[in-house]
C-alpha cells in the first residue's frame, strides 16, 4: 500500500504527520499515545530535524560555494541594472514558470553573486539546485569514461530543480563541447529553470560556440522563455582590489613615520 495514499486517509493531523515521517509502528498503536502532553512536540523536533538535514545536503550537493548576500550588493555600482527585474527573480516564481534568467555583463559587475544568490533563495525554498562553472560542466562530461556514465551525468544535471551555469563565454569550446551543452539545455528546455551567467551579448556567443547551427539553437532555447538582464558597469572586483592596495599602502606608510 502507498504510505502517502494511506497518510490522506488518515484524520488526526499529527498521526498525519507521524504516518509521512515513517513512524508507522508508532501510527499503528495511535490510540495508545495520542493522549500524551508531548507527542506533538517531539513530532515537530523530527520533522525540523530532517528539514535541517535535508537543507544541508542539498546545499552540500548544490557546489554553490561562498558568496556574498544580496544585502551587500552594491546597487549604486553598476551603470545600469533593472533591480526591480533582479528582486523579483527572488522571489523564485521563475523556477514555477520554467523561466530562465540570463544575466549578462562585463566581468565584476554581479552576476555570480546574484547567480549564486538565486541559488541559494532555491535550495531554502526546499528545491534542489547545483552550481557549476561552464567550462567545470562540459569538461566533467567530456571526461566521463563511457556513453553510459555520460547519460547518467546528463540526467542528474536534468533532473535537478536549478541549475546555475557561470562563466559562460569565458574560454572557447570545440564541437564536442558545443554538443555537450546543447544537449543539457535540452535536457532541461521547458521543464526546469536554468541560470546562465555570460560576458557575452548572443551575437557574440559564435567566438567561443564552433557550430552556427548549434549555437541558434542553443540560444532559441534559453530565450524561449527567460528573463535577460543585462548589467553595465566597471568592474567591482577591480575596485576593491584597488581600494585594498590603497589601504595598505597607506598603512605602510603610517608604519614608516612612527
């Protein structure tokens, strides 16, 4: 018998609840400890206690790594951004639609941060999601020892809620890696959202994609149904780095006059 189809049937919400956490013995001589002042309680301990686990496994299998909250984006920054397009990518009712947000902009300007970001808002939402840097992707693909573990590494990265590929454009790819991305974009078209994080504008996506063929077709399949923004400005890692190479220098020199 189906434990969910049998949990619908049941009235008491808190057998409800024990029934789906697979306390079934405990379900089955209900009528022996529902009286007591603490079961509720120890049912809710449980269930935070594996949403807990579950949220750091998920985290753990996303390979989102460190970054930055959205608190600390500098929104003064860039030259042009839409914010109120980005704040409501948060919200995470993209991930409902299917909609893929395309972030697109020089190098330093956000994009990973906010990627990264939207990946995190998901996996707290409950979803699953993984991270990945283009060039990690298709190299890890390319690399896989037979057509069968290839498929498998293909389904996984299809099967996840969100995927957040970074970086694309950053290095030039060759037939079979242009193969190997349109193969995961189709995997995913129309059923799960899929980030992409690019330096490139789509005209420019034939310098590092071999085949014009591919390339359209990838593109038509982001686009079909996604939310591009498109971000301009200075770098702001470049920024910072030179705001740190002033403040020691100034620090060094402080340290030569006393």
């Amino acid at each position: 018998m189906n434990d969910r189809l049998t949990a619908r049937k049941i009235d008491d919400p808190i057998q409800k609840r024990a029934w789906i956490l697979g306390f079934y013995g405990l379900c089955r001589r209900w009528a022996e400890v529902k009286e007591l002042p603490e079961i509720d309680r120890l049912i809710a301990l449980e269930e935070q206690e594996r949403r807990e686990r579950s949220l750091e496994n998920r985290i753990r299998l996303s390979k989102i790594g460190r970054f930055r909250p959205m608190a600390d984006f500098d929104w003064t920054w860039p030259e042009d951004i839409d914010r109120a397009a980005v704040e409501e990518l948060l919200t995470l009712q993209f991930l409902t639609d299917a909609t893929n947000p395309i972030l697109i902009g020089p190098n330093g300007v956000g994009k990973s941060m906010i990627a990264k970001n939207l990946t995190h808002a998901a996996l707290l939402a409950g979803h699953t999601a993984r991270f990945t840097t283009a060039a990690a992707m298709l190299t890890q693909l390319a690399e896989t020892d037979s057509p069968s573990s290839r498929r498998s590494k293909l389904a996984a990265l299809a099967r996840v809620d969100l995927l957040a590929i970074d970086e694309v454009g950053q290095l030039s790819y060759d037939n079979r890696f242009a193969d190997l991305f349109y193969e995961v974009i189709s995997e995913r078209y129309e059923q799960r959202a899929t980030i992409i994080s690019t330096n490139k504008m789509f005209a420019d996506w034939g310098e590092f994609f071999p085949s014009r063929t591919t390339t359209v077709t990838i593109i038509e399949r982001l686009t079909h149904r996604s939310e591009i923004i498109q971000i301009k400005g200075e770098s702001y890692r470049r920024f910072e780095a030179e705001q740190r190479a002033q403040t020691r220098a100034a620090e060094r020199a402080a340290r030569r006059e006393c």
